[in-house]
C-alpha cells in the first residue's frame, strides 16, 4: 500500500502543521521536506544562458550548508565565464550533452580544457575555479542538478576565462 503524496511544504509528516512565532523553526529541523518539481524557485543568481532553480536552500526549506537545485541550458548556448566563490559544486548530467570549459594553467602555457558529458556523467567544480557550460546541441536543452557545498547558490560573473591569482582564490 502506498501513501498518499503530500502537498507541498507538508514534508515526510503531513499530520504536522507549520505554526508561526518563535518555535516556527523547530518543526522545520524536525522533519523531511518535500520540494515538489514544479515548486523550484527560479529567484536564484544567475548567468547569462542558464536558467537555474533551487530545489533545496535556506529559503525554500530553511538548509543551512547546502543548496541543491537544476540548471536548464538552452540549445546552441554558453553561459558566461563564471566561478561559484567558497562552494564546492557537485553536478549530475541528467538529460543533453552540455559541456564544461575551464582553464588548466598546470602547464607552460595555460590550455582551454573542454570535458563533454552525457546523461548519468558528473562534474566536480571546486572552489573559486573559473568555467562555463555550454549546450552545443541546437536542438536539445541540456539539465543539470547541482548541489553546491554553501547554503545559498553564489555565481560570480567573470569577464573571461581565467585562472585566479592564489591571494583571490
């Protein structure tokens, strides 16, 4: 026998009610949430040719450490050149072939670096690691999850792509 689905903001207890005042956090750390698909929020950072969606933040189930959520790269598009500051990122390709560009400068000379990727592939970012993705299918959006290490989603717009200096990183 299954369980009926919550709605959302009903959590893993639907019998508990959120209540307002003071205590109004308890019941928050007391319980599961359920974010439902098209419950994301889209008033997230953002970076020209995405569209990310938090599924899981502070604001949208009171996290403290993490974020969660999708990003939605339009076909024939390229974000721009960006970093995600303290936050680890974690990616998981889940539909589309998008691909991410970043700087190796290990080398004499530094080298664009471009790792191409296919649903059930994923992509670690570290901190402060200037990249982009891009989507260069013309027919397919391409979707990402991602989770990020910082509680909030941080995206810092670069003017290129670029390797930080280690007093910046």
């Amino acid at each position: 026998m299954s369980e009926p689905l919550t709605a959302p903001g009903e959590g893993f207890h639907p019998h508990l009610h959120d209540v307002s005042g003071p205590s109004a956090t308890t019941p928050l750390r007391a319980r599961l949430h359920h974010v439902r698909a098209d419950a994301l929020d889209g008033d997230t950072a953002q970076t020209g040719g995405m569209r990310r969606f938090a599924a899981v933040s502070g604001r949208t189930v009171g996290s403290e450490k993490l974020w969660m959520g999708q990003t939605h790269v339009a076909p024939s598009t390229s974000s721009s050149d960006h970093h995600h500051g303290e936050s680890e990122t974690a990616i998981y390709i889940v539909s589309g072939h998008p691909e991410f560009v970043f700087l190796d400068d290990s080398g004499e000379r530094p080298e664009e670096i471009r790792l191409r990727t296919s649903p059930g592939d994923y992509i670690f970012v570290p901190p402060f690691v200037p990249h982009r993705e891009e989507n260069p299918d013309p027919a397919e959006e391409a979707v990402v999850v991602i989770a990020r290490s910082t509680q909030e989603a941080i995206v810092v717009n670069l003017p290129g792509l670029y390797a930080l200096p280690a007093e910046e990183a």
